[in-house]
C-alpha cells in the first residue's frame, strides 16, 4: 500500500515537473514570438500548386516541371499583380519589378532546369539546401555540364517561390522529388556514370537517397556523391520545433511556426524561416542516421558510391564535427575523401579565434590512420596567409603539403557553411562579383554595411558572413579528377 502511493506521489511529481518545464518553455518561446514582426502575404499565403509525395504526383520531369510552371503562374498572381508600394525598395524580393524580384522570377536560379548534351559522358543532379534555391549548386552543375555531362538543377518543393510554402512541406516531398530527377538524369545517360551534388539539406537527400537505392532496383543508383556542406548531423531545431509547432494553429498564434521573420532582399534564399522546416530537417537526419546505422550492422556500406565532402571547419548551420563519425569513419576504404576547409591561422586572426575551432582541428587531425583521405586547406605556414592543401592519405597519420598558389584574400578568417559551393566572382554572393550580359547583379556578398549596431532591422553580421569560396579551385580539382577516372 505504501509503495503505492509512494510510486503515484512519484508520478505526480515528475507529471509536475514536465508541465512546469513545458510552462517555462512556452513562455520563453511566446515571448521571441510576440517580438517577431509582423506576418507579411508571403508568410501567410498558401500557394497550391506544389509537389507533393503520393498518388497523382508527376511522375517525370517533364511533368515535374509542368506543374512548377503552374506554382510560378499562381505566384506571380498571388502576390506580383499589384504595382509595387511608392516606398518599394530595389531590394524588396517581392516587390513587383524590383531588381530582386526581376532577378528571382526572370532567371532560372529557382527554377528546376535541365542542361542538355548531344552524347552526354554522365548525368547528374544538382540538390540544394533548406530555404535555398537550385542556384547554390549553379557552378557545380556548370563545371560539370563542360566536361560533358547532362546536368539537371532540382527545385525541391517548398523552395524557390515564398518562404511560407515550407509550413506545409514534408522531407518525404523532397525524397520523392529526388528520386525522380535521379531517374530522369539516369535515362538520359544510360550506363554511363550518376553523380549526385548535394548541398546542405541536399547532401543529407543524396546520402538517404542512396541507401534507399543500394536495397531498391526501382531506384537510380548513383556512381558518385559530391556533397558540400551536408546535413548529417542531427538537427538543433528538433525540440522547439516539434513542440512550437502544436501551437501553430491556435487563433491568434500565427507566429508561432515561425523561428524567424527577416526582410526578404535575397532572390534565391529565404531569410525568414518556418517552424515546419526546421521540424522537417530534423526528421530527415534522423531517418539518415537510422539509415546509415542499419547499413553499418548489415555490413553494406561498401556499395556506397565514392563520397568526396568538402566542409568548413567552422560551420554555423550543421556540426561540422558531425561529418567524419557519422559518416566518414563508418565507409570502408574505398576513394572516399574528406576536405575541409580550416581557419585562416595568421597571427592576427588566429589570436581571436574562440578556442572551440582550435578544438575542433585537433579532434579531426590527431585521430588514428583512417580509412579515407583528409585533406585540409588552410595556412602552409603560420607566418604567411599563402595556403596550401594538406593532404592525409588512407592508413596514414601524416599530413604532405601541396601548394595551391592561393592565399587568404584580406579581412577572410574563415570560410563558412553558405560559401563553399561558390566561387569568387560570383555576381550575386561573390567576394569580387563579375558582371553579368543582363545586369541582373546584386553583390550581396561584397556589400560590407558600415554604421552603429542596431540601426537596421538585420544585424550587422548578415552582411558580414562570407558567402564565397576563395579556394574554390580546389573543388574544381577534385571534379576533373573525378570524371577523368570515371569516364576514361
């Protein structure tokens, strides 16, 4: 009888203790929600001719593509029909005629588009990243579309229109897209080879896409992974997403499926984002890391196509960390390769760094012989910002120096999770932005805001976060290396 009640007393004291925890949540998190400002059409508008997963999807690419022309119809009506606002900035993205919008709308950075060839060497996919658009893997495709290869940029739903169509996105819209531009790129290049580019969320896609593909024939089976930047650690959002999420739907909560609401001056990236997204992210790592443990006790992960990854040391989106025990130390030897990209480690730079980057180097560089290659990119000496690429091979501990004839461009720390895909002279996010036919540019990653700390509504530091690639080179090498061996 006592133990009884002792045991009920006890249940009521953790019961208590949940809902006191869950209190405190929810008020923390209801007060962010009411400093948010306010809702604007593209948060709120529900766009209704989007792909989704399941019976009656397009089945093709063809008619993939058909129906986003649908969306982009419905969205130019939607929220383009009125004249633009007297105040309207050339900046507005959703501004009718302004430079951001014409940009947006007008090419095809977020479009799905393919890049054909006559006798096609190979096929590939490009896939992008959450709340980001097929252009971030623009001059991916296009260095591998010169070197002979069919070339498709997916759009994956949710993307590319408002940032309010990733509240009702699910990750198994995204799988499913996938899945289908694989098939279509594979029909394209019949026996030749598949590669898959994903960035971000997309290498998170890839990785899941082939586990998939090594137990199910129906599905194309890629002969090599080029990931930048993966999602494959588990996501932060999980949590508060989930939990916020309930809330969403209650009158008067409209803010709460939302963990950010920004000014929208990016044409092919949403600043604001979605409770729903980071909800979604979370269950596809979970389903990747599911995946990548089974395939690991079934002793399978040597069918995994060659992976090439290359990774900032200091990353603010994904762990970093993650990329080599959640991925590369699981794949037998077999070509696959780790590059990442460390901090600049000039005296000057180096003397502010927070010490977890520091960390973090050691961790990845003193682990045993392992069965893949680690090439670090950073300082070939601490006195001089010349770079060079170091290079560790399979089963060894030490690292060689190749000198690239790169250095670190002035003011560069670090490069970053949006930089690495990109080049230099891109006209949107380069460092040093070339110019374009059209003069549809927008140097949004050379513009360097000067003045008092909050004075505008964005913090100073979105501007600041490098959105290039000074080594870009690097990535280009390990390209051509890659469809000389498998094409020969």
């Amino acid at each position: 009888m006592l133990l009884r009640r002792t045991t009920k007393l006890a249940i009521r004291a953790i019961l208590l203790l949940a809902a006191l925890v869950a209190a405190v949540i929810v008020g923390f998190t209801a007060q962010a929600w009411w400093r948010l400002p306010a809702l604007a059409p593209w948060h709120t508008v529900r766009l209704t001719n989007e792909f989704r997963a399941g019976a009656g999807a397009p089945q093709t690419l063809t008619a993939y593509m058909a129906q986003e022309e649908r969306l982009f119809a419905e969205l130019r009506a939607t929220l383009y029909a009125a004249a633009a606002a007297p105040d309207a900035s050339e900046i507005d993205r959703y501004s009718a005629g302004s430079l951001v919008a014409r940009i947006a709308l007008d090419t095809q950075g977020n479009r799905t588009h393919p890049l054909t060839q006559a006798a096609p060497r190979g096929a590939a996919v490009m896939l992008h990243g959450l709340s980001d658009a097929p252009y971030s893997l623009d001059a991916v495709g296009r260095l591998l579309h010169e070197r002979g290869f069919y070339v498709v940029w997916l759009r994956l739903p949710g993307h590319g229109t408002i940032p309010g169509a990733l509240r009702e996105v699910a990750w198994e819209d995204w799988m499913a897209a996938t899945a289908l531009a694989l098939r279509d790129a594979a029909q394209h290049a019949p026996g030749k080879p598949l590669y898959i580019a994903g960035y971000s969320m997309g290498g998170a896609l890839a990785l899941l896409h082939t586990l998939r593909a090594m137990d199910d024939p129906r599905l194309a089976m890629p002969s090599r992974l080029l990931l930048f930047s993966p999602a494959t650690g588990l996501s932060r959002f999980a949590a508060m997403a989930n939990i916020t999420a309930l809330l969403s739907p209650l009158p008067g909560l409209a803010k709460a499926a939302w963990l950010d609401v920004m000014p929208e001056y990016d044409p092919y990236k949403y600043n604001s984002f979605p409770v729903n997204a980071g909800a979604q992210i979370d269950r596809l790592t979970r389903a990747l890391e599911a995946g990548l443990a089974q395939a690991q006790r079934r002793g399978t992960l040597a069918r995994m196509p060659t992976v090439t990854a290359f990774q900032s040391l200091i990353d603010a989106t994904v762990v970093a960390a993650d990329l080599g025990p959640r991925l590369f130390e699981r794949l037998p030897a077999k070509g696959h390769e780790l590059v990442v990209f460390d901090v600049n480690r000039g005296a000057v730079w180096w003397s502010l760094l927070r010490p977890e980057p520091r960390r973090a180097f050691d961790r990845m560089t003193e682990v045993p012989a392992l069965p893949f290659r680690l090439t670090v990119v950073g300082n070939l000496r601490r006195d001089s910002e010349e770079v060079a690429q170091w290079i560790r091979e399979p089963g060894t501990r030490e690292a060689v120096a190749r000198p690239t004839g790169l250095a670190w461009p002035d003011a560069v720390f670090s490069l970053g999770h949006l930089a690495i895909p990109m080049p230099m002279d891109d006209p949107i996010y380069g460092l040093t932005p070339r110019a374009t036919p059209d003069g549809l540019e927008l140097p949004l990653g050379h513009v360097a805001p000067r003045g008092e700390t909050g004075a505008l509504v964005l913090p100073l530091g979105q501007f600041a976060r490098i959105r290039s690639n000074p080594f870009f080179q690097v990535i280009v090498e390990r390209i051509d290396a890659a469809v000389q061996a498998d094409t020969r």
